[in-house]
C-alpha cells in the first residue's frame, strides 16, 4: 500500500509526525513509507507507527507546527503493537 518493499531492513526505523499546515490532522512520513500519510488524529498517527515498526526497534520523533521538536518515543521489539480497527 504506502510501504516499500524491501528484503534487507534494518533492525530500526524512525518515523515523523508534524501536524498539517492546514490544522487539519498530522503528517506520518518515513523513509520506510512510499508517500506521508494523513492521520486526523495524533494518536492514530502514533499507533499506526508503532504498527509498522512492531517487528523492529521504533523511533518516533512528534514535532510541533514550528518545527520543533517535542517529544520521541522509543518502542522496543518485544513490545506489543496496539490493535488496530478496534
């Protein structure tokens, strides 16, 4: 779908999330993903992260509108990928 087809990952990968410059929901971009994906929500777009990098160790960077950045969460391995759809 948005996620490129790779054979040889690396053991980590690191994701962005910025909010739209139309105030209208948040930005999720990876090197891993093919094009950004909009999310409404922060935490939709911090849970579909998480998602995609569940077999890896997850680094993920929040910026706020002026670039700045605000928070990184660092998700282990072994820990448990949220459900999504529920």
């Amino acid at each position: 779908m948005g996620i490129k087809g790779s054979k040889s990952r690396s053991s980590e990968v690191s994701f962005e999330i910025k909010p739209r410059a139309r105030r209208d929901g948040f930005t999720l971009s990876s090197k891993r993903l093919v094009y950004p994906l909009w999310y409404p929500t922060l935490h939709g777009a911090i849970s579909y992260a998480r998602f995609l990098g569940r077999h890896e160790e997850c680094h993920i960077h929040i910026f706020n509108s002026e670039g700045s950045l605000v928070d990184s969460k660092h998700i282990h391995r072994d820990e448990p990928a949220p459900v999504l759809g529920g």
